[in-house]
C-alpha cells in the first residue's frame, strides 16, 4: 500500500510537472553553452563583434533578450515584440 501511495505521489508531480514547464535558470557571467541546456533559446542575433542576442520566454520571468559576448552571459532585458532587442 505504501509503494501505491509513493507512485501516485511522483506521478503527481511529473503531471504537475509538465503543465508548470521549465524554470529559466541563468545567471550573470553563465557560459553560453550552459545557457542553451538550461532554457532552450533561440538566436535573433549576431555581429562581428562577438556579440550574440538569445531569445526565450517563460511565464515566471518578465526576460526575454539575453545578450552574450565572448561566450558570457553580459546582460538581460524584458521585451514583448520580436524586435525589442535593437
């Protein structure tokens, strides 16, 4: 009975799981590569200059551009349209 209760108690929280999404994890100076596991982005962006603009959204964070330069997360931003970053 205990092992019934303990199955349906994960199953719980993995269908709970599913409708709450992933949680965005970055921090300040985060490589790139790390960044791209975590939260899925999308690239809007690139220059000469090393610089590139990532895009991602979810419901509990207000951030959508994320700005890497040399390979290190450099700074963050709120935006509601596809082109907000510029």
């Amino acid at each position: 009975m205990r092992n019934l209760i303990l199955i349906g108690l994960a199953l719980v929280m993995l269908i709970c799981r599913a409708f709450v999404g992933f949680d965005p994890n970055f921090t300040m100076g985060m490589s790139e590569s790390d960044f791209k596991k975590k939260n899925k982005p999308e690239l809007v962006a690139a220059n000469e200059g090393g610089t590139r603009i990532y895009s991602t959204y979810h419901a509990a964070t207000d951030f959508k551009f994320f700005f890497f330069r040399n390979e290190k997360l450099v700074r963050f931003e709120k935006g509601k349209n596809a082109d907000d970053y510029q």
